[in-house]
C-alpha cells in the first residue's frame, strides 16, 4: 500500500499542470482502493464554496459545475468538520444531499478526507463504492494519508490559467497578498521571473521551426555540458572529497546517455522544439526512476534533473533569457538565488518577492545588503501568472499588491519619494559619529560580501567591516576559487576600508548558503554538516581560504578572523591549528604574516552556557542573531511553514542575547552583533538598552539605525528593554516599539512614508 501511495505522490509532485495533478491523484487513488469513484473538491476562494475539481466514476459533466456551499451534503460536512467522515450507506447519512448532475446515487460506501494545507482546508479527497462491499480501517488510513501528502503537491502545482479559474492565484478583489516582510522599503515595478534558464518546467510549449537547426543546438549543448563537467571535475580532484568529485562523472555519463539524448531527438523529429524536447524526456525519465523499488536508483532522478537544468543553460539561450529587463524589475520565484539577482542591472531592480522562503533566507541577507525592499513566503500563488504584470512592493509590512488601483499606486508613488527624501536627510548624518542622548558611544560597521557593498559601506561612513560573508563570491562561481583568485577578493575587501578593521569570517557553507558544486547530501541540512564543521573537516579548504586572507592581509593589516557555527572550545583549538599552519606555511614563502584578532560567531545555543571557557580561547566575540534565534526557537531559517515561529524580539530570545552582552562584559571580551537584528532600527535601540554597543549591519540600514540610537538615551533604552521583557511576545514588543517611535516623531524609520 505504502509503495502505491509513495508513486502516486511522486508522479503528482512532478506533474506541471493542475488539471494533470488531479487526474494522477483521482485515478491513483480509485485504482490503489479499488473504488469506483474517487473525486477531488477545491476550494474556490471568491467564494468560498467547494468545487469539483476532478473525478473519476462521477459524471465528468460536473466538474467545475458542483459549486458546494457550507452545510450542503456530506463531502462538505468533511471540509467542516475538518476530519475524516466514513458511511457504509451514504444516501442514509443525515447530511447526504442528491446532485443528480455527479450521478452518485448509484453508490453506497463513501469516504471523504480534508485536504489541508498549512493549517487550511483547500479541498476534499472522496471515493465511493457501489454493491455491499464496504470500506474498512484500512481504506480509511490510505486515504487519509494520500490527503495529507498530497496536500503540498497540490498547493504547489497551481500554474494554469484553469487553475486560475479555480481560484487559487490572485483573485481580482483581492487587494494584496500577504507574505513576511523580508527587507524594508516599498518599490513599484514590473514582475520579472528571475531563471526560465535553468527551470525545466518553466519551458513553454513552442513548434521546432527548424527541425535540423533543433537537433545541431541539442547535440551541441549535450557536447557543451559534457565538456563542462570534465574540466569542473579535473578542477576538483584535488580540493574535493572522492565521492564528490564521483558525482561529475554521473553527470557527465548522464548527459550523452543514449536514453535521454535519442529520446530528446526523437521529439524533436516529431515537431517539438529542444527546449520542450528535453523538459518532456527528463520528466519521463524521473517518472520512470521514481517508480522503481531501488532507492538508490531512485536518487537518480534528481541527477537526471540536474542534468536536464545544466542542458537547458546550455541551449540556445537567447530564446529564452530576457533581453533587457524592465526599468524597475520586480523578480519573482519560489526563491531567488544571489546568481539570478546578479543578472539584474542593480540600478533596475527594484524589488524581490519569493513565494517559499522566509525572514532568515538568503536572498533577505542578501536584499538588506542591495537595499532593496523583499517579501518572502507569499505563498501559493503562480509565479509565471505574475509575469508582466505591476505589483507594489511593502517590504515593511510584506505586502504585495498585484496590478494595484490607481489610489494605491498614488498612495506608495507618495511613499517612495518620502522615502527618497528621508534617504537625502540621513545621508547628511555619514560623517557623524554614533552618539546617544546621553553620550554613550556606539560603534556601527557593515556586513559584506558583495563587491558592491564595498561603496555602499565607504558611502554610509562605516566604522569598519563587522562581518564579511566569504561564502558569498563562492556562491557566485561555478567552482572554488583558487588561493589566488580569493587573494584578490580578499585584498579588495581590506584596502578598500584600510585602516579600519574587517572581520573577515571562514567559509560559512552547508545549511541555507548551499554551493552549487559542493554538494553535501544530507537530511537535516541545519543541524549537520555548516560553517566550521565542514571546513575542520576539509583542512584542505580551510588552508586555501586562510593563506589567501593573511597574503591579502600582508599589506594592511586590518583583518580580524571569525569562525562562524563553532559550538565547542575544540573546534576553535582545531581552527587555530590550522591558522598556524597557514602562517608558517607562509612564513617560509618570506611573506611578513600578522596574526590576526580571532573571534567566533555566537549562534548556537550552547555557547551561552560555555561562554567563559570558550571567550578564553578567542579575542573578540560576534553574536549571529539570525542563527542563535533560529537554534533557540528550533525555527528552520528558510521555512515559511514555520516562518510565523520565528520571533526574535520574544522576550526569552531577548533574554538570551542580554545574557551574552552581559557574560561578555563581565569577561572584557569585546562583543558586537551582526545579525539581521541589528539592521532593524526599533530592535537595534533595544540591543542598545541590553547593552550592546557595537553592532554591524547592511550598509543601507545604517543611517536609519544612527538616526535612531542619536534620538534616544542609552538610559530610556534600558527603560525600553526591560519593559519588553514583561511583554507576552514579539508582536507585542513590536507594537510597543512602534508607538515610542511614532512618539518620538521618526516613525518613518520603521515603516513606509516619512
Ligand atoms: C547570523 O547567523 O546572524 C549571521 C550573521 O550569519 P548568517 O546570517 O550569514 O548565517
Ligand atoms: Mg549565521
């Protein structure tokens, strides 16, 4: 039974339409239970009746058509009751109602299963049987639980105008959707979907125009990737573990295997184009895998997968990438990685929004340091039905508005220049220094890793680097980068701020901020194999990136070292190991090397409680809210299932980082944070209060936190911080705050508008 649910779920999770998704599941399910009618019933949402969707057994001739409101017939009473309704005689159920159009009278044994999604019913799974042969336990646990697995695929498998029809996207009285607000500001643009390229199942439909022209350009790319893969591979060997580097020859294999390339040709033959040739032969492909017992055969549909995206980069790609993006691009996807931004001109993006993903993903670390305004989690809705169309971003409140009426087109169009105007204002504060009400000092770097963060932190007047994200120009590439190529990176970072200090942290990989080509296979990604782990037990890594930052460091001196995820004072014993190591190593070459400042990352829970033996090992300390918050309220950074668990102003959160700032102080160890915490003005003025007086944040946060920390006292700051801890939770403290920011008349600095 196991096996038959486990195929249906896979073939469903891989079907591009809805229509197509439905149909798998209503006969999967009606053959898996030797029913004689299985039906799915969605919700439509405009007016919140349940439609049938699809079926086998009823009467087609109904579908679209059987509109249930609340409290009419037995499948609604499902949806109601939120749970599993089972009836041997279902005409003799006190809700039963006859639709004489679905031709059910002719059945008896029904079961009907909620299909619920984050939390909501979307529809209803039903079968029915005719004759005496009833249902039993068993029927009812296999469909109960193809609801519940089908519920995500079914969610996720809305991108068809008749989906549309069937109201899951953007309905038209709607006036925004609400995602979680990712980075601050508001941005009017056009929607840009980030990478048709390497989405197989973002290919259209198109006839070969040419046949021959088709198949040279399949064969090229086929060629082409082939050829890629070997160099990347000879490029490894040496620097990556021996399964890894297996992995390229799979690939390779993989790419020129007959099966995939004569199919792909054949389609071609028959009139398709290559790009829709290949989508088909790869989803074929993957449903054939899928199916088989053999786990480890299994995996091998993600390979064919991932070889399909790199044929498909490969292929003619002028038919598919944008030639020019409009002037204020909107990007959406399901995310959207640092590679898509990059191809946007940066004086034309405008905005993100990424229906998966939430606050701590990447592309917000990433938005916050472009300063651009994102929404995360928005949920199901289809990305290519945005295509084109005008949306309103509100970074602050993470609201999406989709073709918005002129009154709130005019209304942000306001917004945005008051913004434009505050950003004037606060530019003027750059030269100031960083001063409370009541002359308390406090020091504000910036984040980095970008090249282009290097000008926005010079322009804001950054007291120096607080945390430099190495991983960063690693994930741009396609392979690691040498020793002499992250030299340069490295150099460029440390002169450009000369004398001030950059603290420069090692690899920070695994987790959320995956490498292309490193790939750590892995269930639980966030609890395994991150940041320091990986690079204690790649030395090999380590080393490079260690003697590329101290001969960059050579000439000026001004870096400092941060290890990120350590969680033991071995880890750090280890680390300095190979730093020593490094310096010899150099040393010999007669470079003069300094040995730099090392500090860690506190952002894993139980440092808290070792702190002392660990800040004797080390010289500085960095809090990583955005870790320590995920780790203390077990909230998976990039999960919008849990997304509304992740509350970094709760209070016990807050009582965490007062315990570090104040464990630190009593050590003499200097402290700062450089978390996504301190970037956020209202938060920043209560790491004040806690007694936080060095943080670092992205480059256009900076004046906005300045702004803040020189109109209050460090004294009302405390007064602030110890009030917030009395206060249930994070909404709370947030409101709170809101209103001694509105009091104080700079509520602009914490939402849209002046
Ligand atoms: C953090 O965890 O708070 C942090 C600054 O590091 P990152 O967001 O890169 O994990
Ligand atoms: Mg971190």
């Amino acid at each position: 039974m196991i096996k038959k649910l486990r195929q249906i779920v896979s073939k469903v999770a891989d079907a591009r339409e809805l229509e197509t998704a439905l149909r798998l599941v209503v006969s999967g399910v009606k053959d898996a239970l030797l029913a004689d009618a299985c039906a799915v019933y969605l919700i439509d949402p405009s007016d919140e009746r349940l439609v049938l969707g699809e079926t086998e057994g009823l009467d087609r001739a109904s579908i679209g058509v059987v509109r249930l409101a609340v409290g009419t017939g037995v499948v609604s009473l499902v949806r109601e009751q939120r749970e599993v309704v089972r009836s041997e005689e279902v005409s003799l159920h006190p809700r039963f109602k006859l639709f004489p159009v679905t031709g059910e009278s002719q059945f008896r044994a029904f079961i009907g299963a909620p299909i619920i999604h984050r939390g909501d019913v979307i529809g209803v799974l039903a079968i029915w049987r005719k004759g005496y042969r009833s249902f039993d336990d068993r029927d009812e646990a296999f469909l109960a639980t193809a609801a519940v697995q089908l519920s995500g695929a079914l969610a996720g498998a809305i991108v068809t105008p008749a989906s549309i029809r069937l109201g899951r996207s953007h309905s038209p009285g709607e006036t925004y959707r609400q995602g979680i607000a990712g980075a601050p500001g508001v941005a009017i643009g056009e929607v840009m979907l980030p990478s048709p390229l390497a989405d197989l199942s973002a290919v259209p439909d198109r006839r070969a125009i040419d046949i021959t022209v088709e198949e040279t350009a399949f064969l090229d790319a086929v060629a082409s990737v082939q050829a890629q893969i070997l160099q990347s591979s000879e490029r490894m060997q040496d620097i990556l573990p021996s399964e890894s580097h297996a992995l390229f020859e799979v690939y390779a294999m993989l790419a020129g295997d007959e099966s995939l390339t004569s199919r792909v040709v054949e389609r071609i033959h028959s009139g398709s184009w290559a790009p829709a040739a290949l989508r088909d032969t790869v989803q074929e492909l993957c449903l054939q895998f899928n199916e088989m017992a053999d786990e480890r055969l299994k995996e091998r549909a993600e390979d064919i997968r991932a070889v399909g995206r790199k044929l498909l980069l490969a292929l003619r790609t002028d038919q598919l990438t944008p030639k020019s993006f409009p002037k204020r691009t909107v990007l959406v996807g399901d995310e959207v990685s640092l590679a898509r931004i990059a191809e946007v001109p940066q004086d034309q993006l405008a905005g993100i929004v990424c229906l998966k993903g939430s606050v701590l993903s990447h592309t917000v670390v990433i938005a916050r340091s472009l300063g651009i305004p994102a929404v995360m989690g928005l949920g199901d809705i289809s990305a290519e039905g945005l295509a084109g169309r005008h949306v309103i971003i509100d970074g602050y409140m993470g609201r999406v508005f989709i073709d918005p009426p002129p009154s709130i087109v005019s209304e942000y169009s306001r917004f945005e220049s008051e913004e434009r105007l505050l950003a004037t204002e606060l530019d003027n504060l750059s030269d100031l220094p960083t001063i409370t009400s009541d002359g308390v000092r406090v020091v504000l770097d910036v984040n980095t890793g970008l090249a282009s963060d290097i000008d926005s932190g010079l322009k804001v007047g950054a007291e120096g680097v607080g945390l430099y994200r190495s991983e960063f120009p690693f994930m741009l590439r396609q392979s690691f980068p040498t020793e002499t190529e992250q030299c340069a990176i490295y150099r460029r970072m440390l002169a450009a701020f000369s004398p001030r200090p950059v603290v420069m942290r090692t690899l920070d990989i695994g987790g959320d901020k995956p490498l292309p080509y490193f790939p750590i296979d892995q269930t639980n990604s966030l609890l395994g194999w991150r940041g320091i782990r990986v690079m204690l037990q790649h030395p090999e890594l380590f080393l490079v990136q260690l003697k590329a930052m101290l001969r960059a460091n050579a000439q000026y001196g001004n870096l400092h070292l941060l290890l990120p995820m350590v969680s033991t004072t071995e880890e750090v014993r280890d680390s300095r190991a190979i730093l020593e190591q490094a310096i010899d190593s150099l040393r010999r070459e007669g470079i003069a090397v300094k040995r730099p400042p090392l500090g860690i990352m506190v952002e894993v829970p139980i440092v808290l409680f070792i702190l002392e033996s660990l800040a004797a090992e080390v010289d500085f300390l960095s809090v990583g809210s955005n870790d320590l918050t995920q780790y203390l309220t077990a909230v998976d950074r990039g999960n919008a299932n849990v997304a509304h668990l992740y509350d970094p102003l709760a209070p016990g959160v807050l009582k965490a980082l007062h315990s570090v700032v104040k464990q630190a102080n009593d050590l003499s160890k200097p402290v700062s944070l450089c978390g996504d915490l301190a970037a956020d003005p209202a938060s920043a003025l209560l790491l004040l209060g806690m007694g936080f007086v060095h943080l670092s944040m992205a480059a256009p946060m900076v004046p906005r936190v300045k702004k803040t920390l020189r109109s209050f006292s460090q004294r009302r700051a405390s007064e602030l911080f110890e009030l917030a801890l009395e206060l249930p939770d994070g909404a709370a403290v947030r409101t709170m705050l809101n209103r001694v920011f509105e009091e104080e008349g700079i509520g602009g600095l914490v939402r849209a508008g002046r």
